[in-house]
C-alpha cells in the first residue's frame, strides 16, 4: 500500500462501484438478489438452508453481517428487539441489502490489492499497477459490484488461491500446503463452479514441483475437502436432495445454453463478444491475450499458475447459458495477463508509451462504468410506475400485473384475501414473514387489490394463468379488473403472454406508459440479471412499462 497509484486505483475503484449501491431500493428488481437474503435470513430457523443450488457458506456469511447489523442497530437503540429487527426488512430492506452489496464492494477492492501484491512479486510494478487498474474500471466487475451475488467474491478468492497456492510452491512447506487447501475450501463452499481451483492446484504443483513433495498435494486436498464439509456441511450430509437441486439448475443453467443449435462451446461467442464490447473493453482485451502469449513464451509456469483454473472455468461456463457475471472469478488472470503486455511495453517502448495504451484502454469500461451507475443512481421504470398508480388511481382498485413487475402497494383486505384462498391463515399465527407483510400492507394509505398474472407460490397473492384469459379478458372482469400493468421485455415473450398483451391492446385503454429510452428512442434497456448494454439512449434502468385501464 506504499504506492500512491495503488491508493488512487482503490479511490476510483471503490467510487465506481458505491456510486449508485442503493439503486432500486426499497424495491429490488433482481430475483437473485431477493432469493440469496431470503437463504440467509433463514439461518435463523436452523443451519440447513434446505436449499442446495448454492453452498452454504456465504448465507452463513450474510446472516453474520445481518447480525453484526443487529446487534449495532440494538447498541444505538435503533431496534429494541430482534422482532423490530425482523419488522423493518419488511417495512424497509434498504439496510439489509445494501450491508448485503457492500459485501461485492469490499471483495472487489480486496481483489485488487492481492492481485496488485502477487503480479508484482513476479511481473514488477508496472505490470501489477496495470493489472490493478483494469480490476478497477471493468465494467462487468463494476456493475456486479452493484449486486448481492457471488460472483464478485468469487474473484476474491481466487486470486487468495493463487497467493496460497505460489506461496506453497516456493516454500513446498507443509503449513503452506495447508493454508492453499482452506482457501480451495472456501471457494468451493461459496460457489460450486471453484471446483476447478482443485485440479489448478495440481496442475500448479505438476509445473513448480513435478512429483516432489506430492504428499503435500494430498494433504491439500484433504483439508480442502474438510473445509468444505466444515462451512457447507448439509450439501454431504443431504446429499441426494443437494443432487436433485443441482440437477434442476443444470436444466436452467446449462441445457438452455444449447438452444443456439451449437453443440461445441455453445456460449463461447457470447462470452467473448461481451468481454470485448462490454466486459473489459477491445484493448485490453488484445492486452490480455498478448500477455497469455508472452507467459506462454517466457514464464510457461507461471501462465500454469494463472491459467489453469480460468481455462477450465471459461471452458465450462462456455457449455452454460450465457451470463457475464460468470466472468468475475476469472478477472484477475486476465488483469495479470494484461500487466504482463503493459510490462513488456514499458520495456521496449518506454513508460510514456505504455501509459498512453493503458489510458486509451480505460475509455470503453470506464464509459460504460459511467453509463451503468448512471443509470443506477436514477429511478427504474417500475418505481416510477409504482409513484404514477399511487397518485393517479384510487385506493382498492383491481390491479393485474406480472411477477416482478411493478412493486405496488398491497391492500390489507387483498393479502387477507389471498391468504384465505389459498387455505394459508394459519400463516398469520406463526408470526413470520406474512404476518409482517401484513402488518405493512395495514399501514398503506393507498393500496391495491393485486391479482398476478401467471402462476406462482406466494401465498398471499392470488395468481391467474395466462391459459384463464385465452379467450378474451372476462375473468379479469370478473375479479372487478380497473388496470392491467405489462412489462415488456426485450425477448419475445411465450405464445400465452403474447396473446395477452394483444387481448390488452384490443380491449383497453392506455392511460400512461413509462419508457426506459430518452426522448423517444428505442433498443434494447438495462435489466438486472441480464446483459444488454447500458448506453447513452437509456433514461432509467428497468423494462418499458405500460399502464392500460379496462372497463367492466
């Protein structure tokens, strides 16, 4: 941390990442991040998640820090019980969430100090003073910074795999050997997709050691293995239900990758296509499969170390639907590479040079930075949707509307309602999570009577399959239906929602619309948990949002 660069790089780092941390919130728009503190908050019922798509090691992590929250809160007197504790997420989950992003924020500039420490050690200042540059402005590890999610904090530990992992190597003590195993642990416990560390560390082993000391190498993967077992323990101890959780993801997350018509790498075009006109940019991109090339000339040990994990990782996520998140385990091997090419110009052509690349490199993320927390720090469409039904339609009117579409304000007699029709009152006895939402929708001035347009599992909301309205909007009539909100998304919906929306257009009236685009244009918006580019012609983050009014 001697280096005033390094301190500048964490400042911009850190700004482009807490700019815009809160957006959306009260109201979050990205399913992940609701479904990932639903995980943890219920550590509080029992250790056993009772669900295995993930590890359970980092909703043990969160409900630590919603504890540490707590018990601050308590301390100041903000919250004179864990039930008022339990009352304001409902009430208000601002606080919850936003401990919950700064998780992404920290892993991030952790990220960059380590990587910056380890390049150095090999690669020299230069090299590590650009690696820690193109962490800070990349625009994939800014905008997933902004988002309760693993993938930031994967990245995190890699590259503490990767200082373990070295440090093994160089000492070839067995305490080293140890210190590698937890981290390789604890990657895997946060995200199945470290797996991959293991065979890299074998693999490193193979290129700095050959077969010496291999003992060492089994001791790491004893101690890996217990460390999982340690902070993921009901993923073995239930491991049939865990392989049938990941056997459904596989169906959402992998098969879907084939609809392409693609069977070899079916992803691999999309992946590298965002990480040259997105993700790091076009010249850092080209930085860093010239640094890949020069390690593989020059240090073929050290391009092992490095590399392994971010080839088996990228080869698998190749064979997954495409998500550019995925790419945040890997970005510091591709910072390192990138310092190596930046090295080697300060070599040949001089500091002066190798500044000017660096700096025309940083333009495109840096833009796109730019764009994305802008966009950020402004409203969603679907809160501004929400502000304009609010003010302009009358408390008690029939709203149907989609599953994460607009957060509007459910009436006390709705929730009831729903409750009672789903034979779920008993919920309200037990006092948790409907019970609090219930006493929220009492204190609404201006609330609505909800029906969701799908099918869905909340118990305190009435849903209507799309199949019901097939033949005209009657049943909607028929439930006392004032508005139907629709939210468009980019993709052609199914054949059912389509022919819904038609029906809408027919029958209703549009009354207010809430366009994502400024001035006019049109393309394609922002939307959490997807990847489409935010750009200039975007006003707000979200879906373009329609308001449509049916008479009885």
């Amino acid at each position: 941390m001697r280096d005033p660069f390094l301190v500048v790089v964490l400042i911009v780092a850190a700004a482009l990442r807490l700019y815009g941390i809160d957006h959306g919130l009260p109201y979050v728009y990205n399913p992940d991040e609701v479904n990932i503190m639903a995980r943890a908050l219920s550590i509080a019922r029992g250790l056993d998640p009772a669900y295995y798509l993930y590890p359970s090691l980092f909703f043990y992590f969160l409900f630590a820090i919603m504890g540490a929250l707590f018990a601050l809160g308590w301390a100041v007197g903000s919250y004179a019980s864990a039930g008022a504790f339990q009352a304001q997420f409902f009430t208000d989950p601002t606080v919850f969430y936003l401990a919950g992003r700064l998780v992404g924020v920290m892993s991030a500039l952790g990220t960059i100090v380590v990587t910056y420490l380890v390049v150095r050690k090999h690669f020299g200042q230069a090299a590590a003073r650009a690696s820690a540059l193109l962490i800070a402005v990349a625009f994939v590890g800014v905008r997933d910074a902004h988002y309760l999610k693993h993938d930031v904090p994967s990245g995190l530990l890699f590259v503490l795999v990767i200082w373990a992992s070295d440090r093994a190597f160089e000492r070839c003590d067995r305490r080293s050997y140890l210190i590698a195993g937890v981290f390789i642990g604890v990657g895997f416990a946060t995200h199945y997709y470290m797996i991959f560390l293991a065979p890299a560390f074998v693999m490193g082993h193979w290129a700095f050691r050959r077969f010496d000391d291999f003992r060492h190498v089994l001791l790491t993967g004893a101690v890996s293995a217990a460390t999982f077992f340690v902070l993921s323990p009901f993923v073995v101890l239930h491991f049939p239900t865990a392989l049938e959780h990941m056997r459904a993801n596989r169906q959402v997350v992998v098969d879907r990758s084939f609809d392409s018509g693609t069977s070899l790498f079916p992803s691999l075009g999309l992946y590298l296509e965002f990480l040259w006109s997105q993700g790091i940019g076009v010249v850092f991109f080209a930085l860093v499969l010239a640094g890949i090339a020069i390690l593989a000339y020059r240090s073929p040990r050290q391009l092992t170390l490095w590399g392994t994990f971010p080839v088996l990782f990228f080869g698998f996520i190749t064979y997954t639907f495409f998500a550019g998140r995925y790419l945040n385990p890997i970005l510091p091997a591709m910072a390192a590479a990138c310092g190596v090419a930046v090295s080697v110009i300060v070599t040949r052509f001089g500091s002066t040079v190798a500044a000017a690349v660096v700096a025309i490199a940083c333009v495109q993320p840096v833009y796109s930075a730019l764009q994305i927390d802008r966009l950020f720090a402004g409203h969603d469409t679907r809160t501004l949707a929400r502000e304009w039904m609010v003010a302009n339609a009358e408390a008690g009117d029939v709203v149907a509307l989609q599953s994460y579409s607009v957060p509007l304000p459910q009436s006390a007699t709705s929730f009831r309602d729903s409750l009672a029709a789903r034979g779920a009152t008993s919920e309200l006895d037990r006092g948790g999570k409907y019970a609090s939402l219930l006493a929220v929708a009492e204190l609404e001035d201006t609330a609505f009577e909800l029906v969701f347009l799908g099918r869905g599992d909340e118990l305190n909301r009435i849903y209507m399959p799309y199949e019901e309205l097939a033949s005209g909007l009657e049943p909607l009539r028929a439930r006392g239906a004032r508005y139907v909100i629709l939210r468009h998304a980019p993709r052609p919906p199914p054949a059912a929602v389509s022919a819904l929306f038609e029906r809408v257009r027919a029958e209703g009236q549009l009354v207010h619309t809430v366009s994502p685009f400024a001035d006019g244009q049109s393309g394609t918006p922002y939307i959490d948990n997807e990847d489409w580019a935010a750009t200039a012609r975007l006003a707000h983050k979200g879906p373009l949002v329609e308001i449509w009014r049916i008479e009885p």
